[in-house]
C-alpha cells in the first residue's frame, strides 16, 4: 500500500495500546527454516516478512515499511540464525514492502534486492521519489491525531470513545515512528530484475520467484517453495480487505486463477494471518468479477466515473468483508471499493485504454514528461499539468498514466488557450483532481486567470506563465530546468 492511504487511515487501522515491536507481530515458523513475520491486518499496516534460512544464507521476501519495522525483523533473524542475509525480494512497490530496504543493506553488506523491473521503476519514482511530499503527510497527520486527544473529539466532532482513544494514541506512535524513519530514509532500490521467472538453488533448497501477471500492481512477484509447498503472495493477496489502489482490475482475475494453480499448501498473503487454502482468494476474485460486472453495466447506461462509483456499492459484498466490524468500513471504502470501480470503469472503456495503450510518458526534461498534448511538470512536492487538450479519453488515459507514475498530488491544471480544442479533456481532469486550481487566459475556463505574468513556485522549481498577444498563455522553466 503507498503511503498516501495509510496516513489517511491510521486512526482506523493501528492497533491499540502498541507500545513494543514484539506486540506488534508475531514470528511463525511454516517449515523448518522457513517463517513468518505476521502483523494483525486488521490493526496495523505493515506488510508480512518470509524468512528462508538456507544451508549458507537467508533469503527474505519483502522489507517492511522502514527502518524501525525491518530493524526488528532482522533481529528476529538473528535469534533464528547467524547467517547473513544473501536476497530480499520486494514482490510490489508499496511503501510498507520496500522502505525497509536500507536496514538490510546496512545490517548485511552486499545483500541483492529482486523485484520485477517495472517495480524497480517504481520503487523509485513512487515510493523513494514521494518522500518529501510524504513527511508533510506525517508532519499533518501527527497535528491532526494530536488534535483529537487535545480536544477530545474524533472526526465530525464525535466524542473520542475510549476505544478510539487508544487507536488515536497508537496510530500517533506510530506516525512518529514513521517520521523518524523518513527523516533518515536512504534510497536502496531494487538491484536484480526479474521480469518472468527465477529459480534459486541455495544449498539443498529451492526457491522460485514468478511474475504471474499484473494485478495489484503492473510487477507483482511471487515467491514459492516447491519442496515445503510454501508460497507467499505479495499484496495479490491482502486480509482482511483488499488493497485496489492501482489495480488491473481484469487481468487481476487472471494472474488469480494462476496463482491458484500453484501446488501450494501454505499461503503467506502480502497482510493477513496463514492461509491453507485457496477459499480466502476464490473470495477476493469473485468480488472483483462482481465490480467489473456492476460497472460494466453501469457504463453501459452511459455513467461517468463518479456516477457509476455512486451506484456500485455492493453492499453484500461490503459486509462480507467487515464481518461486522464497522470500524473497516473507512479502509474498505479507501483501499478496495472505490479504487477497483474507478480502475475496472477506465479498463472498461475502449476508448480510454486505446489511448492509453497509444501514448507514452516521453521524457521532455528533468521531472517534465509529454503525454501526448499534455505536459506534466512534477515537483518535490505535486504535480502541474499543462493542458487539458486531448479528448476526454485521452485525458483518463492521462490520468492513469500520472497515477502509474507518482503518488505527487496535482495541485495546478494549466490551460493555455480558451479555444474548443485545449479544453476538450479539461472535464475529466477536473473530475480526477477536484482540489486542482485551474489556470487559464479567461474566467470560462479557469479559477486563475493570468492577465500578464504569474511564476508557480513549486520548491526549486520556478514555472512561469505569461499571457501573449493573441491571448493564450506561455508556459516555461527557468534555463536548466527542463
């Protein structure tokens, strides 16, 4: 899960009166020399470890979300055994699987990371590129949490029950852990790629890495244990709700049906307890089968985005996963619901996907990319885009490809002419970024208007936009910064 989601949730999700690691988790051996570090799912957000101890070295599956967390996973490693560290693998880019990755490059000099290629780029453009706009998430978290135990209220001014006292407290520890954690974050990124199949032969063990497909994100691997029958998932599989943020929705299905091909016994999901049978997944596919087919129909009736969102609630199958425990609601709403029908609409739409399918992020200069006819500038800290020109697929297929490249929200849409034709997507990306400031040569087409010259200044960096004599608008980076 990225950073994003899990600040907005941590009051829901963080486990009361958590004050050491060790109550935190628990370690679970699966076979000899094989275990677990399992977090409660439904109390913290914090991905489980694979541990494999083989006949020279370890051998890791996924790195917690920073150092604090995978510090004290390597010390359960070393209770276990005195053997180094030799591969972690990062089976996804989410924040809570890969920020970790720097403890073990300290703790174990010269240790390998393997992820699947497209979630090396990633690693690297969502989860280490975001850490600035990430601690000023912390940083208001932290006031936000404090201002609920100062007041003693909770959200839309509800009394702060003694239950949701001890969650505020928690999730406010842990905001603080993870403050301290950034502040010190060092990039390790991915250093062997796997984009279909690894086999390891560590001694009298073997291990498989395996890219089944796309599904909770566009490089999940998976990592199986033929002779223990031992597989772990990666976030393809999360308990007790699904994670949905960046989805493929359809082909998810699919890398499903292959990851329940696999002779396994046992199921370590990316979050959640054990699993030793397949009835769990069955639960997950046919929920996303559900959605694609609600808003297959609801697109058929010709609903946008936000309408058909409205109307697929499916609340049968809501309620099978909050088993009654209404405090989920806000994560199932976040995590899976609302992310798996805007995902499964764009997918459904011929046009969107052949746009996307068409374009490209082309590489203009140093954080400014050409998306088709439309420029995105990305900052420390967000995002501007530079016109809303494209048709309204063309522009959903841009807003796919910006929520593929960086968490950065946007903060400015710049339209540079009045005129039918740069305002044609301009709907769409107002719809995807309601927060946005629109910027423009006139009132019909913005919330800024630019009368002769205006300089957005986005950390270092200064975009100016001026107003030429036949009325639209210049948009350009100072010498060097593009």
């Amino acid at each position: 899960m990225h950073f994003r989601t899990l600040v907005a949730l941590a009051c829901v999700l963080t486990p009361p009166a958590v004050l050491a690691q060790a109550a935190r988790y628990k370690v679970e051996t699966l076979a000899p020399g094989v275990h677990a570090v399992i977090y409660d799912s439904e109390i913290d957000v914090e991905g489980n470890t694979l541990i494999v101890v083989n006949d020279e070295d370890v051998f890791v599956v996924d790195a917690n979300a920073g150092v604090t967390t995978a510090k004290a996973t390597i010390d359960e490693i070393r209770k276990i055994t005195s053997k180094p560290v030799k591969y972690v693998v990062n089976t996804h880019w989410h924040d809570d699987h890969v920020m970790g990755n720097q403890a073990y490059a300290d703790a174990y000099p010269g240790v390998q990371f393997i992820a699947h290629p497209l979630t090396r780029a990633d690693v690297v453009a969502h989860a280490f590129a975001n850490n600035a706009y990430v601690l000023d998430l912390i940083e208001a978290d932290i006031i936000r949490l404090s201002g609920y135990l100062e007041t003693n209220t909770y959200r839309e001014g509800k009394p702060l029950t003694p239950e949701l006292k001890t969650r505020v407290e928690a999730a406010l520890r842990n905001r603080k852990e993870a403050l301290v954690d950034r502040k010190v974050f060092r990039a390790v990124p991915p250093t062997v790629d796997v984009a279909d199949a690894m086999t390891l032969k560590r001694g009298g063990r073997e291990i498989r890495i395996r890219f089944l497909g796309r599904g909770n994100t566009r490089g999940d691997l998976v990592v199986f244990l033929p002779n223990e029958r031992i597989l772990a998932t990666g976030d393809l599989v999360v308990y007790p709700i699904p994670y949905a943020t960046n989805v493929y929705a359809e082909e998810w299905v699919k890398t499903l049906d292959r990851l329940m091909a696999m002779p396994a016994a046992t199921i370590l999901p990316g979050h959640g307890p054990v699993m030793k049978d397949w009835s769990y997944v069955r639960k997950v596919q046919g929920a996303i089968q559900q959605t694609l087919a609600a808003v297959a129909a609801a697109k058929k009736e010709g609903l946008t985005v936000a309408q058909t969102t409205e109307r697929v609630q499916l609340a049968e199958l809501r309620d099978s996963f909050l088993n009654g425990k209404e405090l989920m609601r806000a994560g199932y709403e976040a995590f899976f619901r609302t992310s798996l029908v805007r995902n499964a609409w764009e997918e459904l739409d011929r046009d969107v996907m052949k746009a996307y399918a068409r374009l490209s992020l082309e590489r203009a200069g140093d954080g400014v990319f050409d998306y088709g006819s439309t420029r995105l500038i990305v900052n420390e800290k967000d995002v501007v885009i530079v016109n809303a020109s494209g048709t309204p697929a063309e522009a959903r297929a841009a807003v796919r490809a910006v929520r593929e490249f960086t968490d950065k929200p946007v903060r400015y849409i710049v339209v540079t002419a009045s005129d039918e034709v740069h305002r044609r997507g301009l709907g769409t990306l107002r719809e995807a970024y309601p927060q946005a400031e629109v910027v423009g040569p006139s009132a019909d087409v913005a919330t800024i208007v630019v009368t002769d010259v205006m300089t957005l200044h986005r950390g270092a960096r200064a975009i100016r936009i001026a107003k030429q004599k036949d009325g639209t608008l210049s948009v350009a980076l100072p010498k060097g910064q593009s």
